[in-house]
C-alpha cells in the first residue's frame, strides 16, 4: 500500500503490473480448484474488477485500513498481502496469512493494512466506522475504506454505518462495486433508481460515481477524498462501475446474463483497456508481455510454495479466538 510516485508511463505501467498480479493469482487459484487440489471453502472471484482495487490502494497510506467484502483477493493482493500467504491460506495451511482457518471468503492480514473480509453482506460497513472513529479519537492520520457490492447497499447495516459516518464525520471511503449483479439479480432489477452514488446526499456527504475499469479514475478519485477525510471533512461514497467477467461464485454458470453481454465487457475490462492505452503511447507490445510474463511466474511460484505447506495443525484450532 502507499502512493505510486513517477511519471504518467511509469505510473500506468506499476498499475498494470498491480491488476496482472490479481488476475493471475485468481486464474492460478481457479486452475488448483479444477485440478481437485483442496481449497477451503466457497470462491468468490473479482476478474474484470481490478482496476478498482489497483486504483484505491495507489491513492492510499501505509497507515491506512481496507475492509473488504468477500470477493476480497483483489484487496488483499493491493494492499501487499503476499501472494503465496493467500493460497496457503485458501488451501488450509499453515502458512496462510491465517493459518488456514479462514479460507477465501474470510482472509485477513492486519500487518498490510489488510483488515478483512466479511461474508455478512454489508457488515463491514459498521466495522470499519468503529475502526474510523478509534482513528479519530487517537488523532491519528488514518482513513479507512470499506467495499460493498451494489446488493449491499439495500442493507440496513451499511445505511447505519453511512449515516453514523456522516453524524461524526468520520474518515471512511465507502466504495460500492457495482458489477451490475446482486448475486445473480440485475441491479436495475431490484431498485427503482440505481445511481446508487446519489443516496450519498441524504446523509449529507458527496457522492460520485466512478469509471471503475479506469485505475487512473479510481486513483484520482480516492486521493481527493482520502485527503479531504483527513482534514476532517467526513466520509464519501464512491460508486465504482465495473463488470465481473466470471460467475458469482466459483461454479456459476452465469446463465442469467443476456447472450453478448460478457464479449461486449471484455473488450472495455481494465487490463485490455490499460494496455491499449500504453500501446498508443509507444509503449512496445513485447514489453507488455514481459510484465505478464515476470508475474504468471511469481504467481505460479507462490503457488507451489503453497503446495508445498503443511496443512493447518488441527490441535491449534482452538488459538486465536476470542469471545
């Protein structure tokens, strides 16, 4: 985690490499589940959403937090949480950032800033404004972002934790990913207006809604609100438009979608977009490859460090727990 400092090139080029390493870990995990090798648990995939989590983490500070809901591999990887920590931690081992006890769907890790995942729809909302308001209260320069999905902002929980934002002026990004499915419902199924960015102004605090295929706009739009928290300016919510190029969940046969739907995304997904971008700028395609290339072997050796892990001791797994 931490700002990306450099050129315009040098910038695009660090977030590419950044959006590789989540869309590869996620096919590499995909590619170990269809082998049969034991992973933990449902999964919850975020290809075509990387942007997202590759623009927001390049805005933010070491010192800051990130909740994230259960599609959380993109912000876990974002925030620095080595790749090999996260399959051992989706296999069941040891070695897993917790050791092993929390699967895909529940993973953690505080030392990057990384606070968690939730598979209570919208509960991280409540939790990261305690986390917030312990900022405040410390003074400490911290602000903290919580991830929704669009299904999530009809839950009472998250209505609750913007509006006890708003009250205390609490330094909290709520980003809501809107990949345009509530599970496997069109979001423009469920409400009768879905600019959900604009619910922001009943709590009296902006609103926006963001390219979240774009790193760049994601980027721009959580360093001008990440800075206008810490000055005390209270929350905001931004609305990240994006599309998931997979399932739901691992399994998902996606039969809900409308035919073309999917080709029409993944000519405008992130990845394509970003390197269509840098090839018009003289960018060699070779280049390019080479960064796909230095990251599928990374991925893959994290993989088979993972393999390679003891399965999580079963006599501990009453540690760490609390009550």
């Amino acid at each position: 985690m931490g700002s990306i400092q450099g050129s315009t090139r040098e910038l695009r080029l660090d977030l590419l490499r950044a959006m590789y390493r989540i869309r590869l870990f996620e096919e590499q995990l995909t590619e170990l589940r269809k082998a049969n090798v034991d992973v933990v648990g449902s999964i919850h995939l975020c290809i075509g959403q990387e942007a997202i989590y590759t623009g927001a983490l390049s805005a933010l500070k070491k010192q800051d937090y990130v909740f994230g809901t259960y599609r959380g591999h993109g912000w876990a990887l974002a925030c620095g949480v080595p790749p090999e920590q996260l399959f051992a931690e989706c296999m069941g081992r040891e070695t897993g950032v917790c050791k092993g006890r929390a699967g895909s769907a529940l993973l953690s890790g505080a030392d990057w800033g990384f606070m968690g995942e939730n598979s209570i729809i919208g509960a991280g909302a409540p939790i990261a404004c305690g986390a917030a308001l312990s900022a405040k209260l410390q003074g400490m320069d911290r602000v903290v972002v919580t991830a929704v999905g669009e299904g999530a902002m009809n839950q009472g929980g998250v209505h609750e934790a913007m509006n006890f934002a708003a009250y205390l002026d609490l330094p909290v990004i709520f980003i809501c990913e809107n990949n345009t499915y509530a599970e496997l419902t069109p979001s423009k199924d469920m409400v009768r207006m879905d600019e959900f960015y604009k619910r922001a102004a009943a709590y009296g605090f902006p609103g926006i809604r963001v390219d979240g295929n774009d790193p760049e706009a994601m980027r721009e739009a959580v360093a001008e609100h990440a800075a206008a928290a810490r000055s005390g300016k209270g929350p905001v919510l931004i609305e990240a438009m994006t599309q998931r190029l997979v399932g739901h969940y691992y399994g998902d046969m996606q039969g809900y979608r409308p035919k073309g739907e999917l080709t029409e995304a993944k000519k405008v997904e992130p990845i394509v977009r970003l390197r269509d971008t840098l090839e018009a700028a003289g960018v060699p395609v070779g280049a390019l490859d080479a960064i796909q290339d230095e990251v599928r072997t990374e991925i893959r050796q994290a993989a088979e460090t993972a393999l390679q892990a003891p399965l999580a001791a079963a006599h501990t797994v009453l540690e760490h727990n609390y009550a």
